[in-house]
C-alpha cells in the first residue's frame, strides 16, 4: 500500500517554506507508518516544546522563520520552565536559556500558551468523533477514551507538524476498526467501597496498563460513573504503565456502548488481591519512616482537586515541601480568589506550566523520599528525580506533609 | 564475505563502519545516552557499548514518543551510527531521521533487513551504500 497524496498536499509539500517542510515531515511519517492517505484534523496538542536538547529548539527556530504558523487550534503541553513564577526550576545555562528559546518559537508559531497536560480541563475539549493530532500520553488517552476524539499518540515533531500542515497519516486510532475493543478488564469482583475510594483508579490504572499494553480493551463491572478527575488519573497511570491510547469503560466512556457485542479475546477478572498487589508496586522507597517531598498533580490539578487539598488542609502549616502541579488556567482562577496565598502562606509550593518530573525543582538529592497520590508521578519520579516514591491518598500526602514524615491512613477493605 | 540488499526506509549518504549488532530491542529514549550515543540502559545485552560511527543492527525498538528527539540529538551531535539497520521500520524513530534531513544535516542511511541475517555482519566492517546494498569487508 502506497501513500497518495492530493493535489493541494502535494503542492504544499513541493514549497520552501515552514509549511512544506512540515506537510512533507507528515507525509514521510505517513509512508513510514504505512498510511494510505493523509485526514484534515480538528486541533492539535503539542508536547514537542519541551526542551530534551538544542535541536529541538533550532527546528522550531526554522519553522518559525519558514513563516509557519499552525493551520487548527494547538494548545501547549508543559515547558521546561515556571514561565509564571510560581516555582523555581534549577535548569542550568545554557539549557535554560535554549528551553526559553523553545517555548517562545511554539508561542510564534501560533500555538495556545496554555502549557498545561490537561488541556480538556483547560476548555480544550474536541467533538466525538472528530480526528485530531494530540501529544502526551495522558491527554492522548483521555481525549480517545473519555471525549471520543480520534488521535494517535504524536509525539516531538509530528505534533507540531500536523498541527501546521492540518493534516495527520490516517492509521491507527483514526480509523473505526482499530478502535474496538479485543480485550476485557473486568472489576466487578472488587468491592464497591474500593471502587469509590479515589486511590482505586491510579492504582487500577497502572495494572491495566501493565496487563493491557497497546490493546484497546473494555473495563467492565464499574457501576458508578467515578467522575472526570478519577478517569484522568485512571488513563495517565495506563498510559505510563503501558503503551494505552484508548480504553473504553462499560456504562461510562462515550463509544463503550458503540461495538454491539463484544467478543473479547481475552478477559482478566482482577481480584482484591491484584489490586492491593499493583498499589504496592507504585511505591519504590525502602523504608517508610522518611519524607522529603509530597508531589501531587501529574496530570495537572483542575479546580476540584485544588478544593479537596483545602478541605483536607484546612489551613495547616506543612513540615515538608508540598509541590501541586496545575496549569495557569486554574492559576488564575485561584489567585481571583485569594486561594493561591493561602495556599502557599500553609507552605504549599504551587507548580505552573510545568511538572517536578520533566524539569528540576526537587531538592537535588539521591537520596530523597517522594510520596504522591499520582500513578503517574509514581512510574516517572525514580527514574527522571532520582527520589523514592511513597504512594497514598491524597489525604495521606496531606497528613505526612503535615506531619514531616509518611502517615497512612487504615485500610480496612 | 556477506552482502545483503536492505530497502531503503530513510535515504542517506554511502558509509562505512564496524557493525554494532544488538541482540535484543532497545528504546532510544532513556536507552542511549543523547549526548554520547552510549547504551545507558543497564538491562541491555549491549549496555556500555557506543553506536556512534558503527552500522548499527536493530532487531527491534521500544517505542517512546521522545525517541526521534534523541535520534535527532544525535545527529546534531555528530554522534549518530553510520548507518541504521532496522528488522521493522519504527515510524517514531525514523522522524528523527527525516526532521535532521528538512534541517540540511547528513543522515545516516536507515533500511530494512530481516534479522536472520544480521549475525553474518557481527564483529566485521561493513560497508552500506546509498542504494541499500549492506557488505561485510573486513573482520573487525
């Protein structure tokens, strides 16, 4: 099978400008991938403007003096740098100033400064249906199982490039059949309180990832919908477990009620003790009688989950660092209400625009001890921080925060 | 000697270099160092070793999204293989290739070979031309 291209793409490809080097890096991609054609897309979300070296910066530079400029909506996933001021990143020159560079050549190109990881809770929703080019795996996945939107997972570079040229390969996850599901994840053996308690769904997230990898699989015996902050948390943990673009569940997500009957190849039936096994696995650190840091936000923070961590705060002054990740959307409206100096008056060190697992603001230490109530969080800090990870409610990050050292509630289910 | 014909995936120069075959797959991101082009990941069969400059023998990749950002790194580094031989094409690799291209830097050649044959290149220089053509000159 050989690419076609239309008349239209191919006159923009044979250009010099911005435009048809992006159109003709779609084009190579799609010839790579196998893709018959290349589809028009509805928006696009790029993760391609955090800085992992100087080339990354000079390739936008030449986009940006080729005079591209992107075609559909593009928001911004997270930057190396707090462009608010919120929090202080240790990136060293010249990476510092080469991650500067970066962002501002994404800001010419048109590109939303949104910089945030959950561009949905950011009013960057796409219609069912639609195709569209979207990066960072958390958003990918959430835009595919929970809008219904159709994208692959584009990574540096392709993002950027559909998002100019308005076009994606149309393979994969664009096209219906790729999208039914071939496995079944089945919960109903596990007890309704588990179910409703928030850490159920990172933590049931990171085993389905691990289970699932690339699959499309359909989670069945949820018989309450767990709200949008629960499937966010559920799909980041999946995505960072495993290679998941879109997952289904039966009664909640948007298309799980669109494949007739289901005759998956698979079922696994997760019982209480699988479970409780994979809640283990997010933790990493040796011992539980040292904190360092409390990390919550990955995927960034929406307004409900700022309104828990001050109820549960209530007004308590931390003994350690307590880092929340959110984009500057909610920043704003935080600050309208005076919640952002409260917040940070208890010691909270509130993180905009970025993350502590992309960029350095952790303390520098080798040693460290990191608990978060992120599934997320828990796969990437060991690796990318150097730190251990404690996994707990966002209630037991609180209470440690509190009290300078790891408290966990009783679990009695 | 061995000589195989590979089909081309990404155009490139003609090169030459000692043959680095890999006996497992490996992912670009958080497996080669961007900097050195070291095989930094500490589970690899071929941790240590360094894939500047050698025909490199790929019997699969790990996909990331971020692995056609270090490949490109390491192009603009100047410490990219001479040539890449991949068993699958990997689309998401492969960019770094066509990006550092649209840029106006040399690229390496990368084809595709079936990777019953990638044992006949171990421990030999090999030469590869811009036609695909992948021959085993020299023991190495």
């Amino acid at each position: 099978m050989s690419l076609e291209l239309s008349a239209g793409e191919r006159a923009v490809a044979a250009g010099s400008d911005g435009r048809a080097m992006a159109m003709r890096i779609v084009a190579d991609s799609a010839r790579l991938l196998g893709a018959p054609g290349l589809i028009p897309i509805a928006s696009a979300h790029i993760d391609g403007a955090l800085y992992h070296g100087d080339s990354g910066t000079l390739f936008a530079e030449r986009l940006v003096a080729g005079g591209a400029r992107v075609a559909v909506r593009a928001t911004l996933n997270v930057g190396a740098l707090d462009l608010t001021g919120c929090a202080r990143v240790r990136l060293e020159e010249p990476a510092r100033s080469m991650a500067r560079r970066m962002m501002e050549a994404y800001r010419k190109l048109g590109c939303e400064q949104s910089w945030t990881c959950a561009p949905y809770q950011a009013g960057h929703r796409p219609a069912f249906g639609t195709d569209v080019a979207w990066g960072e795996s958390n958003a990918v996945v959430f835009c595919n199982s929970v809008l219904g939107a159709r994208t692959n997972r584009y990574g540096d570079f392709l993002d950027i490039a559909c998002a100019i040229s308005g076009r994606a390969p149309d393979y994969g996850l664009h096209r219906p059949e790729n999208r039914r599901p071939t496995l079944t994840f089945d919960v109903s053996d596990l007890p309704a309180a588990f179910l409703a308690d928030e850490t159920a769904w990172p933590v049931l997230g990171s085993l389905y990832g691990r289970e699932v990898g690339n699959a499309v699989g359909i989670v069945t015996g949820v018989k309450k919908h767990p709200g949008e902050d629960a499937l966010k948390a559920f799909g980041a943990a999946a995505a960072s477990s495993g290679a998941v673009g879109l997952f289904h569940i039966a009664g909640v997500t948007p298309e799980a009620g669109t494949f007739g009957k289901i005759e998956a190849e698979t079922t696994i039936h997760v019982t209480p003790e699988m479970a409780a096994d994979a809640r283990k696995r997010l933790s990493t650190a040796q011992t539980v009688d040292r904190l360092d840091a409390v990390a919550i936000g990955s995927p960034h923070l929406s307004l409900d989950e700022f309104g828990a961590l001050e109820r549960l705060l209530a007004g308590r002054k931390l003994s350690v660092p307590l880092y929340a990740c959110t984009g500057r959307h909610i920043l704003t409206e935080l600050d309208k209400a005076g919640r952002r100096k409260a917040l940070e008056s208890c010691g909270v060190t509130i993180v905009a625009d970025t993350c502590v697992v992309v960029t350095p603001i952790l303390a520098d230490r080798h040693d460290g001890v990191l608990m978060t109530n992120s599934g997320k969080f828990a796969q990437y800090a060991p690796g990318n921080t150097g730190y251990g990870v404690l996994y707990g409610s966002l209630a037991d990050c609180v209470e440690s925060a509190v009290a300078g050292r790891p408290s966990f509630a009783e679990i009695d289910r | 000697m061995s000589a195989r014909a590979g089909e081309i995936l990404v155009p490139g120069a003609a090169s030459a270099g000692k043959a680095l075959v890999l006996t497992a797959p490996i992912s670009f991101w958080g497996g080669v160092d961007p900097k050195s082009g070291r095989i930094a990941d500490v589970r690899h069969p071929q941790h240590g070793e360094i894939i500047a400059g050698r025909v490199l023998f790929l019997p699969g990749t790990i996909g990331s999204s971020s692995a056609s950002a270090v490949l490109m790194e390491l192009v603009h580094s100047s410490n990219a293989p001479a040539a890449m031989v991949l068993h699958e094409p990997d689309a998401i690799l492969l960019l770094g290739l066509i990006v550092a291209r649209e840029m106006g830097w040399q690229t390496p050649v990368a084809m595709k070979l079936d990777r019953q044959h990638f044992s006949a290149f171990d421990n030999h220089r090999v030469e590869v031309t811009a036609g695909g053509m992948i021959r085993a000159v020299a023991a190495a």
